[in-house]
C-alpha cells in the first residue's frame, strides 16, 4: 500500500515541493517512453487538511483499471501544485538504451514543472544532472503516493497517445495492446513490418521467421 510516510519525513526537514517523478512504456516496442512529474500541496501530505477519499485509492497505474486510472488522473490534476511532463522519442532509445531514455524522459519531465521543485523522489534511480536533492525509491510506485500519482499520469497520457497514433499507423492495434509486444503485434509485423516510430533496437523478432 502507498502512502505520504516518506513525504512527511522530507517535509519535516523543510521542503515544501517535493516532486514524485516516474515513467511509463519501457517495455514496448513502439513509441516513446513517457515521464510525469508531481507535486502535491505540503498540507495535503501532512494531514494538515482532510484529505479526499481518492488518495486512499492511489497505487502502481498498472495495479489499476483504464477507468480507475482516468478517474483518479482528474483528481490528481485538480489538486497538483505542479505537474511536468517529459518523454524521449523512440530514436533516442535505439541511439543509447532504453535506461538511459528513461532517465532522460523523467528529467525533462521535471524540468517542464511551473513550480519548481526542492526534491524529487524517483522511481528507481536517481536522476544524472539535476541540482536537486533526491532519492531513488526501487518500486517506488508502490511506496509512495506522489510518485505514485505520477505514474497514473504517465501512464493515462501515454495510453491516450497509442490511442490517437492507432488511426495513423494502422493494422497495429496499438489501442489495444498500447504498443506493448502482445501476439498481435507481432503478427503486425511479421505482415506489414515495423513502422518510423518502432524501436529497432528491440527485439521485434517473436522467432526467426517474424520478417
């Protein structure tokens, strides 16, 4: 279960912005990996106001439904403080990897935040050339509510891009399987081949005789 016990102990020690930053999408064959960055009101982690129903209900976005995710996704926008959002293309995943991308993605996620931060706490691993404090939280979207929280808005946005791509590079079902290597895709791409936005340095080869 998440919850605000490691946010309370920052805000404890005087930081007001603590931003939960996470990513979504390192594992499919197509498209982007997407990083969202939140904060949350330093009140609202410490109880100092009652505090919505919804907040019990946050946890790891792939713990929850579409639905679950898109209702909670509102709730997290209407209370935010501040919200980035970051990505790094496919092409930038096959030019260096996949880690390196997903570091990158949450980095610029942070730096789109109107409101600054004064500490990040990661999923994961801490992130190369930021000057803030942070700390890296291995499952970290299942310990603790901001990131959390960021990984339902990685995770709503990058799903709704699928969506939206789906009708431009068709026969993929990308709505469906949100990019992911499901046995249709595979089979999408042993028919028609991988299309600008796959990554190439994947293995998009099911078996041999995929191409």
């Amino acid at each position: 279960m998440v919850h605000f016990w490691i946010e309370k102990k920052i805000v404890k020690r005087g930081f007001k912005g603590i931003a939960g930053v996470d990513e979504v999408g390192r594992g499919a064959l197509f498209g982007p990996v997407l990083a969202a960055a939140v904060i949350f009101p330093p009140q609202l982690i410490m109880g100092r106001c009652p505090r919505p129903e919804w907040v019990k209900e946050l946890k790891d976005s792939k713990l929850l439904t579409p639905l679950k995710r898109k209702t909670l996704a509102k709730h997290i926008l209407s209370h935010a403080l501040s919200l980035g959002i970051g990505l790094a293309t496919n092409s930038e995943i096959d030019r260096h990897n996949i880690y390196w991308a997903s570091l990158l993605a949450m980095k610029r996620a942070v730096e789109k935040m109107s409101l600054k931060p004064d500490f990040l706490l990661v999923d994961g691993f801490c992130l190369n050339g930021v000057n803030y404090p942070q700390i890296g939280l291995k499952q970290g979207d299942r310990k603790s509510t901001t990131i959390a929280a960021a990984s339902i808005i990685a995770k709503v946005l990058r799903d709704e891009m699928m969506v939206k791509l789906d009708s431009i590079y068709e026969g993929y079902a990308l709505s469906k399987n949100k990019g992911y290597g499901t046995r249709e895709h595979f089979n999408a791409l042993k028919e028609k081949g991988p299309t600008a936005l796959h990554r190439m340095s994947f293995n998009l080869r099911q078996s041999k005789n995929v191409f």
